[in-house]
C-alpha cells in the first residue's frame, strides 16, 4: 500500500470533503477550516485545516468565538501530519487541553488477515433495535468507564435515519455482552471508520475484539469499500497490524470548553 497517496485520499475524502456524522449535523467550510457543527448531543469540532504559520492563531481564534458563540465545546481534530508543525502547541496556548494520542491506521479490505478463529463460545451480531444498543452501551460503559449517554444518542438517531450507515455489533458469550463496537460507512467514499471497540477486562485477551474487526471488515468489504480506518489506542494497534492495517499518522483531540 501507498502509504502517502492513501492518506492524501484520507484527507482528502474523510476530512477536507467531510459528510455529516449524523442527522443533525451540517459541516462547513470557513476560510482553510472544515468543521461540524451538531446540537448538543452531536459531535461539535474542526475536521481539516490547511493553515500556515501566519494565519493559524487568527483561524483558531475564530473557531473559538464561533463555537461558544453557539454554546458548544468543541473539539480540534489535530493529526500528525497537519501544519503548521506547531499547531498543537498553539492550540494548547489559546486554551485546549489535548487527549491521549492515537494512532490513524488504515488497510486495504482485500488484503486483511480475517481468517482467524472466532473465540470459542462467542458469537458476534448486529445490532438492529434499542434493546441491542443498550447491549453496546453497557460495554461501552463497562469497557471505557465513561458515560455512554451520547453513544446511545448517536446510535438511535443514526440507525433512525440511516440504518445503511452504520453498523453496530455486539459480542456475546452466552447471554453476557462481552464487546461491541461501530462502523461508520460514508456513501460516496472509499473508507469504512472503526470506531468504539471495546472487550470488558474479565475477556480482553481472548480474541473478542480480533472478532468485532474481522465481522465490521467483512459487512465493508460486501458495500463495496476498499479500506477500513481506525483511531487506534496503543492496546489495538498490535493487534491491528497483525490484522493488515498500517499506521500513517497519529490523531490527538484537542478539546475546548467543558
């Protein structure tokens, strides 16, 4: 794989050319600044930047009066590759505070390793209904130790209004939800984003979250997308490079507000 022609055709598809994440986003373009602007519950930040050393204290100084004009915290969406080189220091010095970093990872569906056994006693499904998004909230809840208000929010409306857009999984050992995850699929583009996998800690270890991978790389592979994206954490990149997928940058959220 070109790594350098894949992530200019990242850039360029998932970032510069952004589609909305959901039914009540909107994205916009401000000078050399894309972002989405949601409700509350939404996801509010800046996607892409194509800024310079002259002028990006001016755009981030912008974006701040302009997202809590509305009365959003937002997040900066900064990748490794972005300029000016600095930036992260710059958005650190007007107020930000930076999340851990990750690691953007993509692979060519055709080529990933998805032959491995599944867990044995585990079966992954799809989550259709609101019964199973409680499932995939309960991991989240469990997995991450954070509130999953917005995950379910974000899961109901999108499977409401785009049921073809998103792919959410569960895994189950027995009754017990063990793992789920998410894929997000734009029409129109060549990438399929892995979001969210997360394996409660009494069954990390034991190939779950290998599973929710190979089941996600799958449904892509029959839409018809060419590659799958990942915002790996330094737990799923090993086991995502044994999967086929390459590291060709790193992401850092930079939060505002809240």
């Amino acid at each position: 794989m070109d790594h350098t022609a894949v992530l200019a055709l990242y850039d360029r598809d998932m970032r510069e050319g952004a589609r909305p994440d959901g039914p009540t986003a909107r994205i916009e373009r401000a000078g050399a600044v894309v972002r989405q602007i949601a409700d509350e519950r939404g996801w509010n930040g800046v996607l892409w930047s194509g800024l310079d050393a002259a002028g990006a204290d001016r755009a981030i100084d912008e974006q701040i009066a302009f997202f809590t004009g509305l009365g959003r915290d937002f997040e900066w969406k900064l990748y490794g590759h972005d300029r000016p080189d600095d930036l992260g220091r710059r958005l650190a010095a007007a107020g930000f505070r930076a999340e851990p970093e990750e690691t953007l990872m993509v692979g060519e569906v055709s080529r990933l390793v998805l032959d491995g056994q599944q867990p044995e006693g585990v079966r992954v499904v799809e989550v259709t209904d609101p019964a199973g998004v409680d499932l995939v909230v309960d991991v989240h809840e469990r997995a991450f130790g954070t509130d999953g208000t917005r995950l379910r929010h974000r899961l109901l409306d999108g499977l409401a209004a785009a049921p073809e857009a998103v792919v959410a999984v569960v895994a189950l050992a027995g009754g017990e939800a063990v793992g789920a995850a998410r894929m997000e699929l734009v029409p129109g583009t060549r990438f399929a984003g892995l979001w969210g996998g997360g394996t409660v800690e009494a069954w990390r270890g034991r190939g779950v979250y290998r599973a929710l991978v190979a089941h996600r790389a799958r449904v892509a592979a029959a839409r018809g997308y060419r590659y799958l994206q990942v915002d790996a954490s330094s737990m799923s990149r090993p086991i995502l490079e044994r999967l086929g997928l390459h590291a060709l940058s790193t992401t850092t959220p930079y939060l505002y507000g809240g």
